[in-house]
C-alpha cells in the first residue's frame, strides 16, 4: 500500500474551512441568537481562519489577533466576560464590584465545530481513503 500525505492535507483543510464558515455564520447571526458576539464591523469574523500543521494531520481553526482590532485582543473578554467598574481616569484599576461590564457570551467555535462534526468526519474518511491507494 501506498500512503499520500497530500489529500490529507487537502482533506484537512476542507474540514477546517467549514468549521471556519459556520463559526463566521455564528457571529454574523450573532445579535439574533443572543449567545454570540453579534458582528458589527466584521472583523472578528475575518480574524477566524484556518491553519493546516506542517506534517498536515491537524488544523488549527480560530480567531487571530489583526491589526483591525487594535491592541486588545477581545475575543477573550467576549467568552469570560469582565466584571468591576471601568478603569478610572488615571489609568488605576477600580474595585471589582461583582457586576459585568461585559457579560459572556457563547462559545461558537466549539458550537459550530460541534454542529460540523458529521460534515468534517465524511470529509476526512474520503480523505483518508484517497490517501491509501
């Protein structure tokens, strides 16, 4: 048997790229599902993209930092929140007062990987498939 580590690779991308799509589908609906960031500029959406590993049987799909979104990184505060009052003017931390500034929102990558699972594993089988000839 011969193995091919090329239509793994392709296979491995094709299922990242529907995860990928389903999880930019999550924030764009995301102000009518009400558990999701709600996507008002787009770039969060943007930011999530799909890498293949080097050795190709593995895919990193996720949101990265951009220079659209400045210094902070808010995918991070959008899924644990932030409690406690604004910082004050000074720059100096307040207390933390038990209250959410920003409230946490759902998890929509492992969502929408969750609702992909069927789609990704017929993708990947194929793939293996083809790999083995």
């Amino acid at each position: 048997m011969d193995f091919n580590k090329g239509p793994i690779r392709k296979g491995m991308r094709a299922g990242g790229r529907l995860v990928q799509r389903a999880s930019r589908f999550k924030i764009r609906k995301g102000a009518a599902l009400e558990d999701y960031p709600a996507g008002r500029s787009g770039a969060l959406a943007r930011s999530i993209s799909v890498k293949v590993s080097r050795p190709g049987f593995l895919v990193r799909v996720g949101p990265n930092r951009t220079p659209a979104m400045g210094k902070h990184f808010y995918p991070a505060y959008l899924f644990y929140g932030v409690t406690g009052n604004p910082a004050r003017k000074d720059g100096r931390a307040q207390p933390k007062n038990g209250k959410w500034r920003i409230k946490p929102r759902g998890n929509y990558m492992v969502d929408a990987l969750q609702e992909q699972t069927g789609n990704v594993r017929s993708v990947l089988q194929g793939a293996f498939a083809a790999a083995l000839k």
